[in-house]
C-alpha cells in the first residue's frame, strides 16, 4: 500500500489549542529548572493562561468548524485526523477539567517537593492527548494518542507516592505514609490494566486493518457500507477479522470508560492517586474515549450494529447494575464516586447502542452535565479532605450543613444532579439518553437504566442525610481555597441553568455529531 502526504490539507490553525498546550508544558519545564519559579503559585498561573488561551482557540474554531450540513472538507494531514464540531466540542471538556487539575496544585505538588513543573507539564500533555484522540481519523493516530495520555495519567497517580524532597538516599528514606503506599498502588494497578488495554486495543485494530486494508476510520465505514438493494462497496470487508477486531478494540476502550467486567481497577485507582487527578481521570478519561468509540462506531461500524448492538446492550445494562450496586457498600467517597462512574459509563453508553444522531447527541449533552457534576463534587471532597486512610471517609460529612451551609448545599445539589432529580442537568442528561434509546425502539435497556437509577438514590442521598441529619463529633478543618471555591460555585451554577434551559445545550450537541 503506497502512503501519499497530502500538503494541500495541513490545517495547522485547526491545531492552535493544541500546539498552544504543548509549547505551554515546554515552557513549564524550562522555567521548573529555575528555583525561584519552581514554585506551584507560579507555574499554575502560566498553565491556567495556556489553558485559556486553548479555550479561546478551541470555541472559535468550534464556531467554523466543518458540520455533515454545510459540506466543508473535515480531512486533515492525510485523513489522519478530523477537523469537526465533535472534535472541538470535546475539546472544551477537557480543558475545563484541566482547569480543575491545576486548582488543586494549593496541595498537590507539596510546596517540598522539586518535581512541580513535571505535575503540571503533566497535566497539559495529557490533554493534548486527548485532544488528538477525539480528532482521530485513523486507527494508528487513534492509538498514538491514547498511549499519549495514558502514560502521562500512569505517572499523575503516583504523585502522592513522592515522599520526601528528591533529595534522599536509602540510607536515610522516611517513613512511607497510607497516601504515599496507596498512590504507589495505583499508579501500579493503572500502569498494568492499562498496558492490557493497549495490547488488547492494537491486536483489534491490527485485524480490522487486515479485514479491510485500511485504518482510516471513514474509510473503513465506506468499505462496510451496504446500499438498500443489499449490494456491498466491498462484500470481502465484511468478515470474521473485523468482527473479531470490533470486538478487542471495544474491550480495549473499556478498560479506558470502567465498563464491567474491565472496572475492578477503577476503585483502587480512583481511592489512591491524588483527589485532582481523580476528578480529572473521573470525567476527561471516559469523554476521550468515548470520543473514539462514538467516531468509530458510529461512523466506521453503524451498518454492522446488528452484531456489536447486542453485546453493548449487555454491558450497559450490567455496568448500570453493578456500579450502583457496589457503590452502596462503600464508606470511602472517593470510592463510592468511582462505581457511580462505573454506574454513569453505562449509561453514556446507551448513546452508543442507539446508533442514531440523537444517541450521539444525548452522549455529548450527558458528557458535559457529567463534567459539572463530578468537578463540583471532587472539588467539594477536595476540601473535605483529610489525612490517612479515613481522609476521604464518607462519615467527614457529618453535621456540615451546620457549618458550612454553602458547601453542604452545593453538594446536595451534586449528589441530586448524578442521582437525576428534576430539575437538575443531570435529570435531562438522563432523559435525552433514554428518549434516544426509545426512539430507536429499546425499551427494554431503558426500563433497566430506570431501575438502575432507583437504586443509585440510596447512595446519593446518603450523603445528604449525613449532612443535614448527623451531628459531627469532630471538629474537621475546611479550607476553600479560592480557586476550588470558584468552581463550586460555577458548577453548581451550569447545572441549575442547564436543568432550567436544556434544549440549548442539546441544540449545540445536535450540531456536534460526527462526520
């Protein structure tokens, strides 16, 4: 197969947010390496303006980016990526929990620690990974992307397993505390689930290419396409090599979005690494891959849904059982956020199994009421956070309501958003996936998402009860931190206005469906 670069189609504006985060992290590290701006106050603000400036990029190419209705040319760098609202769009996603990643920098990095630049570095390369894997229009640049951030996030999590100042030998090691132990283990647990993924994912990817000759995504949709009268673009594409390479890639992203049975990491991952980097993984991780599964199902695999639709169907509604199940037994709120993201994956994957334009819309919509929800309530526990095994305990919420009305409020409305009380976002989020799913005639995995919802209000509400209902015997310190204070309050905010004025959100959603 001969590869022609194609110089006509170097968009490179198309790439401004990212390059923008890239020179960023770059500039990071070189100013890390002078100790008077080695210092979280300095080099936080120099990544919230290269965060900024990537926003600006991103929602004006967003306004003239290439839609299926105004027949612009989505293609890029020889069809490697793909210039669209739906790659923009994501974009912002991951920008906003970015954000939240670098507020947290008031703890994390210790202000002893040398390392700092490399958190925040860190943080931007991931994002241009999944930046570049929502753009993808190839399998190889899908899987480069992938690998990209995903390392990035391996080393995010064992942050807290930085003990000491650098400058330690064995002889004089302190001793190892709970978050330095539990760090270490997750980063562990992700680094191998993870690299099982990878290999999982390539091995899919190298049979669809074997089935079909080729790893543009589009392509490949145009290779399965079937016209009315049953006559194939190419018949020999339709074969056991693909089917058997849907089905691995789908596993390997999986792993990625903590469907069940690839989840049991999510938990210990979630419990360990530092509280801002959970809350980034918790909603940037699931919006990036589900990206690409909504690309390539969507676009490249949406004729052959009779064979992936019924084992999607299972998997949601098992991961929608399961991870509420799970998360009543928990007593860790981290802990019990990640089988609610577990619960909410399956959800999100309803917009898959629906193979339709509304499907994907209610997708892109759940996504962004998820990301107000989660980075509010991670922000919350952020503040909430203690030291030791019990520094995220659940039973910390006692009595706040008394003492901290504002916070206490702002998290019951959280706790309500993700359990979809009306008239919060997270009750339209809801209500469009399941429309979506109705309308494609699937009644059955919308009466089992309703059921699975039921028994999430059990968890969610717990929360609240605790708060309001509980005296606390302890005195627990709570620090807002500006920053953090900031985004409670926008949070809180986006999902109030988008429960009141859904249909905008979703008419933006509606134009961001993928080419």
């Amino acid at each position: 197969m001969e590869f022609k670069i194609n110089y006509e189609d170097m968009q490179w504006t198309a790439l401004s947010p990212e390059f923008t985060l890239f020179f960023t992290a770059l500039f990071l590290l070189l100013i890390g390496l002078k100790e008077q701006f080695n210092a979280n106050k300095y080099l936080a603000k120099a990544t919230l303006v290269g965060i900024a400036i990537s926003f600006f990029f991103s929602l004006a190419l967003w306004g003239s980016a290439p839609t299926i209705e105004n027949s612009l040319q989505p293609d890029m760098f020889s069809k490697s990526l793909i210039h669209d609202k739906f790659g923009q769009g994501f974009n912002i996603i991951f920008l906003l929990m970015a954000t939240y990643a670098v507020l947290g920098a008031s703890r994390y990095p210790h202000s002893n620690h040398e390392n700092k630049s490399e958190y925040f570095a860190l943080i931007l390369l991931t994002v241009v990974g999944m930046m570049f894997l929502a753009k993808s229009g190839n399998l190889i640049t899908a899987f480069i992307s992938l690998e990209i951030f995903s390392i990035s996030l391996y080393i995010l999590c064992g942050f807290s397993a930085k003990h000491g100042t650098g400058k330690e030998s064995p002889t004089n090691a302190p001793e190892l505390k709970w978050a330095t132990l539990a760090s270490q283990e997750s980063t562990v647990k992700y680094l191998l689930t993870g690299a099982f993924a990878s290999a999982i994912l390539v091995y899919g990817m190298a049979l669809i290419y074997a089935g079909t000759g080729t790893t543009e995504i589009r392509f490949i949709g145009q290779l399965l396409h079937c016209d009315e009268s049953g006559e194939c673009a190419n018949p020999y594409s339709r074969n056991t090599l693909v089917y058997i390479g849907m089905g691995l890639l789908f596993s390997g992203l999986a792993f990625k979005i903590s469907l069940v049975p690839f989840h049991s990491w999510t938990p210990d991952v979630y419990q360990g690494a530092p509280t801002p980097i959970t809350g980034f993984m918790s909603v940037a991780t699931k919006a990036a891959a589900f990206a690409l599964i909504a690309r390539i199902f969507f676009t490249a695999f949406s004729e052959l849904n009779n064979i992936w639709m019924p084992f999607m169907f299972g998997i949601s509604v098992i991961t929608m059982l399961v991870g509420n199940i799970a998360a009543i037994f928990q007593d860790d709120v981290k802990r019990m956020l990640a089988y609610s993201g577990v619960a909410h994956a399956g959800y999100l994957l309803i917009g898959i199994v629906a193979n339709s334009q509304d499907g994907i819309a209610s997708l892109i919509f759940y996504l962004y009421v998820y990301l107000f929800m989660n980075i509010g309530a991670f922000s919350v526990i952020f503040i909430m956070e203690g030291e030791g095994k019990e520094g995220n305990s659940i039973f910390r919420f006692k009595g706040l309501a008394k003492k901290h009305p504002l916070i206490a409020g702002a998290m019951s409305l959280f706790m309500l958003s993700l359990a979809g009380f009306p008239p919060t976002a997270g009750f339209f989020g809801k209500l469009y996936v399941f429309m979506a799913a109705i309308k494609e005639g699937y009644i059955l995995i919308t009466i089992a998402a309703v059921i699975a919802t039921v028994v999430s209000v059990y968890f969610y509400l717990r929360i609240i009860v605790l708060m309001y209902f509980h005296e606390n015997e302890k005195e627990e310190v709570v620090v807002v931190h500006r920053g953090i204070g900031g985004i409670i309050a926008l949070s809180s905010i986006a999902i109030i206005l988008i429960g009141l004025f859904p249909s905008r959100l979703m008419s933006i959603a509606l134009e961001s469906i993928p080419f």
